[in-house]
C-alpha cells in the first residue's frame, strides 16, 4: 500500500465512518443507549475524547482490513476483515462493560456487536474501494 492509498483509503473510510456513527448516535441516543445506561452517560460527548478514538481507530482499520485487501484487490476481502475487526473491537468495550459494570444490559451488547460489525465493514470497504479506484483498479472483486 502506498503512502496515497493509504490517505485515499483513510479519507473515504473515515467519512462512512463519520457519517454512519453520526446517524447513529443521533438517532439511537435517546431511544437505546440512554434508557440502558443513561445513569453513566455524560450530558454530552467529549469531543477530544471521540476525534482520538475516530484517529486511531480509522488507522486501525485501513491498516488491518484495508491493506490486506488491496494486496488482492479486492473490496469484499475489505469488507469481512473490516466486520471482523468491528466485532472484536466492539466486542471488547462491551463484553468487558458486561464483565465488570453491574446491570449493564446484554441487549445493548449485542446490539453494539451488531453495530460495530457493520459501521466497521461500511468504512473498509468504503476505503478499500477509492483505494483501488484511485489505483486505477475499480474493477476489484
């Protein structure tokens, strides 16, 4: 991968990311996280504390979902690596939520595995497409 791709992939991947997380969040807020958790949310977000994790996490994705793709040049190979990573990262904020908070409720770990799944595919494959479209390889499987 190059250094461009890896840019190319990296924007693309993060305004999925963004855009779906955002769509998310707003609409899923007030109806599933705060009847669930509510008691251990903040009134609001910490912005420093989510563009970090969106810089970090969006690395994570382009380095182990997308870059193994575009060594095949393939889309779909993006798009399980990245459910895969998804789950596994989701899996570990929630299952040790689970693991250690009293009352924190399974529907909303599995609702967040299922999330994180998703979201993170979107974003890997989305990466991985303009990756290979810049590249001059649209046409991946």
């Amino acid at each position: 991968m190059t250094i461009r791709q890896f840019a190319v992939a990296y924007v693309a991947g993060g305004l999925v990311l963004l855009v779906l997380d955002a769509a998310w969040l707003s609409t899923m807020a007030a109806r599933l996280y705060r009847p669930a958790i509510g008691h251990l949310m903040q009134p609001a977000f910490d912005v420093k504390a989510a563009a970090l994790f969106y810089v970090l996490y969006l690395a994570g994705v382009v380095f182990f979902a997308v870059a193994p793709a575009l060594d095949v040049r393939s889309w779909t190979v993006a798009l399980g690596r990245g459910a895969l990573l998804g789950l596994i990262a989701y899996a570990t904020y929630d299952l040790t939520n689970q693991a250690t908070l009293k009352d924190w409720p399974w529907h909303l770990t599995l609702i967040d595995l299922a999330w994180g799944s998703i979201l993170t595919a979107a974003a890997a494959a989305a990466g991985c497409g303009a990756a290979l479209a810049f590249s001059g390889d649209a046409a991946g499987r």
